[in-house]
C-alpha cells in the first residue's frame, strides 16, 4: 500500500512524525506545494494520512502550503478522500470534517496535545509531563499498529491507550474522542 502523509511542518505537531517514522512506501509532505500538486499526490496513493492542527473545516496549512485560504485539505479535497478507504485524520475536530462529508477511516475529535488546549477544554492547573505522557503513548502506540487496516488501529488503540486513562485525565478526555468510520454516514 502506498501512502500520503500530510503533516504541515509546526513544532507543536513534530511529535505526531513518529506515528509514521515506520511506514513504508510513504510521501510525507510538509509543506512548500500548491493544491493542485498536492491533489495529483492524494489521487496516486492508496491510504491519506493528514495530521496537524485543523477544525471541522479542514487541516491547517500553518503557512506552510502555496495558495490556500488558510487549509491544506478542506472540502475541495473531499471527492478525493472518498476515493480512499483508510484514511487517517489526527487533528483537533477533524470528526466535524469527516462526518459533515461522510468520509471513511480512522479519526480524532478535540484532541487534547498542548497545556492550552487542556485549559481551553475545561481541565485546568494541567502539567506538561502530563499532556507529554498522553502525547507519547498515543503516538507510539499508533505508531505499532498504523501498518495494519483502520479496525486494528482503532481497537488496539483503544485498547493500549485506554491503559493510561485511571492516571492521566488527558488521556482520559482523548480516549473518548478517538472514532472509526467504515461506511458513509
């Protein structure tokens, strides 16, 4: 299986590289293309993998794309990402996107992966050791299973990073926002 990884080049995202460090047959591109290059790339991969900071209107483009309002993938890239069966969305709200365009694959809703965002999402005096040990584990764990399909992913997912959840209240919160969508809703 070939894939296309979409991660927009951001310190605060660079942890997420080690989900797809063991991938083979991968593109990874950080940025520095149009859309349009950037739409041949998702047409000649099997799987999509987008991972950053976004909302339910897309993945972000953190300055680092020519050319876009402000995403990277947004709805314009939808009839594409239909095309894809095992898709892979991490970012913040992407359950909006995907369920707005009934896209099928693996996915996170408000995903909890800065101090700010856990005071935004009303779990204050939250430490960074904290918000570390939940970033570490989810991504090395993803990382395990992210060669299998989206059923694996997901189960094992839930399964080893549902092991932190008694001590770590991010964890915790993250854990009930992880989703699997096999059919259009």
């Amino acid at each position: 299986m070939t894939t296309l990884i979409i991660h927009p080049k951001d310190a605060s995202t660079k942890f997420l590289e080690i989900v797809y460090h063991n991938i083979p047959n991968k593109t990874v591109i950080t940025g520095g293309v149009s859309k349009e290059i950037l739409v041949k790339e998702i047409e000649n991969h099997q799987r999509i993998m987008l991972m950053g900071h976004g909302t339910g209107f897309g993945l972000f483009s953190v300055g680092q794309f020519k050319n876009t309002n402000g995403y990277i993938i947004d709805s314009s890239m939808v009839d594409l990402l239909k095309q894809k069966k095992e898709n892979v969305f991490i970012w913040c709200n992407a359950d909006q996107f995907v369920l707005r365009h009934q896209l099928t694959g693996f996915y996170t809703g408000m995903f909890i992966s800065e101090v700010g965002e856990a005071n935004y999402c009303g779990l204050p005096e939250t430490q960074q050791e904290e918000v570390d040990e939940s970033n570490f584990l989810f991504v090395n764990k993803l990382g395990d299973y992210i060669n299998n399909n989206n059923h694996i992913i997901y189960n094992s997912i839930i399964k080893e990073y549902g092991m932190l959840l008694p001590q770590n209240k991010i964890a915790a919160y993250n854990h009930q926002r992880l989703y699997l969508s096999t059919e259009p809703k």
